[in-house]
C-alpha cells in the first residue's frame, strides 16, 4: 500500500522538501515521506474539490475530533471525548494558542535537544524559555529520558509550562508511562501545565508503546495533528485537546484572527485520516521499521564509528558522527550530495550530529549514507 515517489513525482508533491535541493541531491533534512498519499485521502480531498470545497472552513469541526476520538481508541485504548478537541492550522500554532489562552504566567522549560520551533514559539509568545538537557548521545534509551531534577528545579525557580515531545523529535525515544505518570506529579506539585506535542504518536515502531499524555495528566493540554503521519502538512489541519469544559470553551472563544489557518480540505482530510486509513498506516509502520534495520545495517557497513540511537518512533534517527572529527556533517554531506538536518538546529553548539529522513526508498537511503560516509572521510565529490 506504500506507493514510492520517483524524483520527478516527489519534487512536484514536496516542492519544500524536494525544492530546497538540487536535482540529484537526496533530500533527507525536513520531516516529510517520499510516498504516495494514502488513496483514502486522494479521493476524499479530490471530491470535495470537484464540489467546490475551497472556502473559508466551517464553525464547528466537521467530525475531526470523533474521528482522533476513534483513533486513539482503535490504536492506544485511549478515548479522548470527542468534543475536547478544537481544530487549529497546524501543531505549533496549536502551542502558541495553548501558551497564550492556557498556561500560567512564568517560563517555560523546553528540552534540549528539541524540534527548533519550540524554541521559536515561545519567543514570539514573549515568554521566558529556559533549557534542560537530555542526554543527545547515549544509547541507553532509559538513560535519555527527560531529567525529572532539572524540571523540578525549574518549577521551583518559577516555571509553569513545560513543552514535552512525546515520541521525542530528534532523539526518536518512546517516553516510559512511569516517567510521563512523575511528571505529571511535579507539574501538580507546582501548578505548572504540561503542553505535549504528540504529532508523532501514531509512528511509534514495535518494541515500544505510546502513552497518550493526558492519560496520565488530566490537567495537560495535548496538540496533535494527522498530518506527520499522512504526509498532509500543507491541508493545515490540526487539534489542541483539553478535558475541562472551561478550557475547551475558552479555545473556541477566542478570536478568529488568533485561530483561522485551518481549512475546510485538511479537516476533510484529517477525518478520513484518524477513521478510513488504518490499513495504509499500518503498512507504514511496517515500512519504517524495514528502513530503521536497513539503517543500522547501512551504519555498520559504511559508518562504522557512527552512534545512532535507538529508534523508538518517527522516521527521523538522530546520529552522532563526532568520532569522524567534523564539526558539521551536514554542511559536509551537502557538498557530496545529501542534504540531512544538522544537528546543532536541534541544539545550538552541539557539533557533529545530523537528523535524517528513512522515509523514503531503500536506494535513496543507501545514498544518503554512502554519501554521509564520504563527507566524512573527505573524499572529493
């Protein structure tokens, strides 16, 4: 059910991803798959444009919050009420919503390393941002959870948010539900809110489980989106998710200039999605999972001193390359023909590390790392 794009395909349906290289570089840096779209979506999208479904969206959520509610509940055993859900235009517009409506005054703890714009976002939302680190390097997946001290200590120097990404991009680590259950106890012990991205959820890998955060937090604000996971980031469709009543009515109350990017073609999309794909995602994960062991073996074989962590979730490895003595292999690999995502975006001053893309086909992939591996021992292009 995995339809792979050929170049000419990809760089029409991915003018970012694709545009942002010449041809015959591999493009492996921004988080989008070199697949087909899923048919469900095509014909559900494609009817409504032949109606003429290009106007503003409606009021309500065209049934978007009963389809994650059914999601969630085929997938996690997790049923979200349906009417907890408010549709935004995409997961960082879902945070900066969630940080100007929601949370408390105060700071807010964004991990590091962290998705670049967490870091943004809380600027623009004139909120102090204060760091805690996760381990970026050990393979010990326990050892790179979140550092609940660090938190704590945050909380207590005032804090009141904290920006959990759960799975964690870069770092693709499923957290423990253990660990989400002791958070959530220290953001109750000092009133803070947890705002969990989980865009990711669906894309966790056998060997790991999902914990839904508000499963463990009643009190945390989820965003989400169907987009990561169906490759429809440019529909702008997405979900904050409360359980208290006063909350869910302040989101809808706000004004429309503060909440208007979504569209009436990605909330389409985002139904048919969370209820009629359940086949094409599953053939998904089974596809990722053969290039997360293509991956390691490709490592092995051409990158022998590279660390990869252990990938939990997403399509997106994050790779330490510090043993091959270069300060930005990214900057290198595109010089050879692959452009992957630096690691220092994910991190300021953290050298030597890339994030890349498998969500593509096995020959790309085995580009990608011939060409990294290049970069790396200085051959000339």
């Amino acid at each position: 059910m995995i339809v792979d794009l050929t170049d000419e395909q990809a760089r029409e349906a991915l003018p970012c991803k694709w545009g942002a290289v010449e041809p015959g570089v591999v493009p492996a840096w921004v988080a989008e798959m070199d697949f087909a779209l899923a048919e469900p979506i095509v014909e559900a999208v494609t009817a409504a444009v032949r109606r003429g479904t290009a106007g503003y969206p409606p009021f309500g959520d065209l049934g978007v919050g009963a389809a994650l509610t059914g999601f969630a509940d085929r997938h996690w055993s997790w049923s979200p009420p349906a009417d907890a859900s408010v549709v935004v235009g995409d997961v960082i517009a879902g945070i900066r919503i969630a940080l100007e409506v929601l949370c408390p005054p105060g700071p807010v703890v964004v991990p590091l390393p962290c998705y670049p714009p967490f870091r943004d976002i809380v600027t623009l939302t004139g909120r102090e941002l204060v760091h805690v680190t996760v381990d970026p390097d050990t393979e010990d997946q326990d050892a790179a959870a979140l550092d609940l001290q660090q938190v704590e200590e945050a909380f207590a120097a005032g804090a009141r948010t904290l920006l959990l990404c759960n799975p964690h991009n870069p770092l693709g680590r499923v957290p423990r539900r253990d660990e989400l259950e002791a958070l959530a106890t220290l953001a109750q012990q000092y009133g803070a809110r947890v705002v969990a991205d989980e865009i990711h959820g669906p894309l966790v890998l056998p060997g790991a489980t999902f914990t839904p955060y508000l499963e463990v937090d009643p009190t945390g604000i989820l965003v989400t989106s169907h987009s990561k996971t169906f490759n429809t980031a440019g529909l702008h469709t997405a979900q904050v998710v409360v359980l208290d009543e006063a909350e869910q009515s302040a989101l809808r109350a706000i004004p429309l200039p503060q909440n208007h990017a979504y569209s009436p073609l990605g909330m389409i999309a985002a139904v048919t999605a969370w209820t009629d794909c359940d086949d094409w995602h599953a053939a998904l994960v089974t596809r990722l999972t053969e290039q997360r062991t293509l991956l390691a073996q490709l490592l092995e074989t051409h990158l022998p001193k590279a660390r990869m962590r252990p990938l939990e979730a997403t399509y997106l490895p994050w790779v330490d390359l510090r043993d091959y003595g270069l300060e930005d292999p990214a900057a290198a690999g595109l010089e050879h023909g692959v452009r992957v995502a630096a690691g220092q975006a994910y991190q300021p001053g953290l050298a030597g590390h890339v994030r890349l893309n498998t969500a593509t086909t096995p020959l790309r992939l085995e580009q990608m790392v011939e060409r990294l591996a290049a970069a790396v021992a200085g051959s000339r292009p």
